[in-house]
C-alpha cells in the first residue's frame, strides 16, 4: 500500500491572477517562517501591514493544523502571499509541521519560478546567549549562490561562515541549490525560546539598506512586549516543532558526529 505524501498547495486569487506577472517584474520574494525568535514571521507580517501590500493568494494543506486566524472581522488562510510593486511577501503565522516542510520548500520554489522571481530573501534569526545585553542586534547574511554572496558583501552585510540552518529554511536552501534559484538569508541575533521583535526589527532595516526599501521600524520596537504576549503560543508551537526536526536530525547523524 502506497504511502499519502503531504500536499501543499498554492491560490492565486482570481481578481488578481491574470495582471500579478505585469504588477511585478522580476520580483523579489520575502519569506518570513515561524523559527528561532519568530524574526521571520514578527518581520514579514510588519512589512506586509507597513508598506501597504495586499493579498494575493495563499498556500493550503490538508496536513495542516486546522487554524484559521481572524483580523478585522476577517477570516484569513494561516500562511498568506502578499504583493506590492516587485516584492512579494510570503509569511505563516502557524508553526510548520515538521512533515511539511519539504513540499512546503518544493512549491515556493516552484512558485518562485513560474512567477520568473529574481532572487528570495529569507529572514529570520540566530539565537545567542547574551541577547539580553544587546541594545541592537547584529545581523548576519548568507548567501545561496556565490553572486549572491558577493551581492551581501557589497551591501555591507556581515557573513555568516558556519554554523547550522535548520527546520523550514534549511529546506528551502537545499530546493534553491537543486533549483539554482538565487537567494540570500538574513538572520538577526535573537532570544532562542522568547518572540523577538528587537531582532526582527534589526532584520527588516538591513533589508531596508539592502533593496532600498523604506520602512520605519520604531512602531515595531515600541509595540515590542505586546507582540511578545500576543505571540506566546505561537513560539510554544515552533519550538515544539524545532525541536521535532532537531531529534530527527540528531538520529541521522553517523557515529562520527555522535
């Protein structure tokens, strides 16, 4: 008997199907994804609200928690796509499923190519144990390809020269290599178990600098321990899953690494 693979799919809404290709040439997709902090999720979904974007589709899947999260009086799919201009946002506000992670990597880059996208940027953070004496965090790059490497260099971005990607992203790097999709992540030193909207804030002006992209950042810091409240569960929840990863991961490692 054969074994059901996960299903993720991707909806384009229909009153915006047919004119998205024209609205975004070339486009740069921003990926925020529950992980270390929630930097990436706190700073996709700020960029979103701040800069005005609207949606234009969203990705489903049968295996998926079933949450539906409500604003204004609206409901709304957990894991939403956005656009304005040539940037196209994508971001979750669920944990992933650990079992998810690869179809979910396998459509966004199949997304990313028919939509002829000109490169990705992943945000998210780094945890380090001495967050709380950081008045600012730093921010870290990785690039995918080795232009994008250079790309990051020549913006002044700090590289990150080893160390782990884990969970959802770590995923979605290996599609962009077997893909030679181009892509850069930028990671913001962050809390490990506590939402971070410092680090997410840190993350969201190195991409300001890097895209010329212009976004006020304050509010985000200003509302900093509400978010941290509001987002309680949620960072339960990608815990919970991170640390799924990790003991699979763990019990794959050969001997040598043990």
């Amino acid at each position: 008997m054969g074994v059901n693979k996960p299903v993720v799919e991707i909806t384009v809404l229909p009153e915006v199907k047919h004119g998205f290709r024209i609205r975004g040439e070339k486009p740069v997709v921003v990926v925020g994804l529950p992980d270390t902090g929630l930097v990436g999720t706190i700073a996709v979904t700020y960029l979103t609200e701040k800069s005005g974007m609207e949606e234009i589709g969203f990705i489903d899947s049968p295996q998926l928690p079933p949450v539906l999260p409500f604003h204004k009086n609206i409901p709304r799919f957990p894991i939403r796509i956005m656009n304005k201009g040539r940037f196209v946002a994508i971001f979750s506000e669920i944990a992933i499923p650990v079992d998810l992670m690869t179809p979910l990597a396998k459509t966004l880059i199949s997304f990313m190519k028919e939509i002829d996208a000109d490169t990705s940027v992943l945000l998210g953070g780094i945890a380090v144990p001495n967050r709380i004496d950081l008045e600012k965090p730093s921010v870290y790059g990785l690039g995918i390809t080795e232009d994008d490497r250079k790309f990051l260099e020549a913006k002044g971005v700090k590289l990150l020269d080893e160390g782990f990607l884990a969970g959802a992203y770590a995923q979605i790097v290996k599609e962009c290599i077997k893909e030679t999709q181009r892509g850069i992540i930028l990671l913001g030193e962050s809390y490990a178990n506590y939402p971070d909207p410092g680090a997410a804030a840190a993350v969201l002006e190195t991409f300001s600098k890097i895209f010329d992209f212009k976004i006020d950042v304050k509010p985000l810091i200003d509302q900093a321990e509400e978010l941290r409240l509001k987002l309680r569960e949620l960072m339960k929840r990608t815990i919970e899953t991170l640390r799924s990863a990790q003991k699979r991961y763990e019990r794959a490692l050969p001997p040598l690494y043990r």
